[in-house]
C-alpha cells in the first residue's frame, strides 16, 4: 500500500495501519502532515479493511501540534482556518467507518494526537505515555472535541483536563474509560492489532450496527 514521506501505510491481515513518520520531531504535527494523514485515510481500501490502528514511528505517537504553529502569535489568522478544515475531514472520516479504529500511542500523545483518538473507538497507552490536552496554555480553545471527551469521562473531567492542561497518567486514563488497554510501550501496536483484529472477526453487518447504536456527539 503506498506511502508518503510523512505517512507510513501498511495492510495486514485485513487491518491497516497507519503511521506518522516524523519520529525526528516527535511527530508533531504541521500541516503537511495533516493532509498526508487525510489523503491516507481516504486511500484506504474500503471494501478490504476490517479494521484501522493510528500509530507514529519512533518513540513518541505523537507530541502534539507543531511548536511554531501553535506558539505562533498570528495563530488564528495563519493556521486556524487551515487546521480546522483539515481535521474536520479527518474526524469525520474517523467518526463514520463501519469497522473499528484504534489509536496506538507510547510515549506521548498530546493536544491533536489526544483530540485524535477520541474520535477512534478505542486508545491503547503505553504505560509511560504522557497523555494531555495543553491547548489552553496556548490561547487555543478546541471545543468541538469536548464533548467526545465529555461522552466518555464526564463533565468536570473534562473540565479538570482541558482548563487545567496538565497530563493524564495512563492507569488513570484507563479508570476513567479514556483508554481501553494500558501495555508495555513496546506493545502497543500489538495490543491495538489484537483488539480490533478480535473485532474484525465478527459479522461486519453486525459490527456496524453496534456501532451505530453507541451514541456520538453532533
């Protein structure tokens, strides 16, 4: 399956996985990467895939939106609009497939690579992973992600993680239902593959129509 210099996609197994592959800076995100994410996930074999894992290369999933974008000054008027297009067509691709997603994250997985994974069905941490949502720190309001938050961990949860910008500990992000599985790093990508793998052996009729039944925010 092809690949672009920022996006890493394999298919296996009837599962695709997709990568970021900027492991040099973290994989934090820009815009390229954006649309490279966007274009790989619209490029996926529909009728193929019985399931999707989210990952990034390297030792941090991902470490948020790039430092230059969101400490920039001139935010709202240079990368807002941009942003905003990009990942509503990624979250929405996200929200409305048929088979499961899953995010694979070791390391980090902060701001847009968090916002990321609630639009998934299932997160898979690696038991050292830093999970936070610092936007606030930067004047950046992501309120169309609060209420995916807010489904899941409830309301002064979500408050307590989105004002306050500081870190989730992995065991916690589990109790609190944020997180499916907690695992070794070095077993994330596996954990998440054996997740929606079990999944994908069922009825994809039936599949679907479960996940249908589930509730998601408008």
């Amino acid at each position: 399956m092809a690949s672009s210099s920022l996006v890493d996609v394999d298919f296996s197994e009837g599962i695709a996985t997709v990568t970021l592959n900027r492991p040099e800076k973290l994989n934090a995100v820009t815009l390229e990467s954006l649309s490279a994410v966007r274009d790989a996930l619209v490029d996926l074999p529909e009728d193929e895939i019985g399931g999707l894992v989210i990952t990034g290369a390297g030792d941090v999933t991902c470490a948020g939106m790039d430092r230059e974008i969101v400490a920039d000054p001139a935010y709202d008027e240079k990368y807002a609009d941009e942003i905003g297009a990009l990942t509503a067509e990624i979250y929405e691709f996200l929200v409305s497939r048929p088979y499961p997603t899953a995010v694979a994250a070791r390391g980090a997985l902060i701001g847009i690579g968090f916002i990321l994974s609630l639009r998934c069905d299932f997160l898979v941490l690696g038991e050292e992973t830093k999970l936070a949502l610092p936007e606030v720190q930067f004047g950046i309001a992501p309120t169309g992600s609060m209420p995916y938050l807010e489904a899941i961990a409830g309301t002064r949860v979500t408050k307590e993680i989105a004002l306050t910008g500081e870190p989730v500990a992995p065991e916690r992000a589990q109790e609190l239902g944020i997180a499916n599985r907690v695992v070794p790093n070095d077993e994330v990508e596996e954990g998440a593959r054996e997740l929606v793998g079990k999944i994908a052996e069922n009825d994809a009729d039936a599949v679907r129509e479960l996940k249908s039944a589930t509730s998601s925010p408008e």
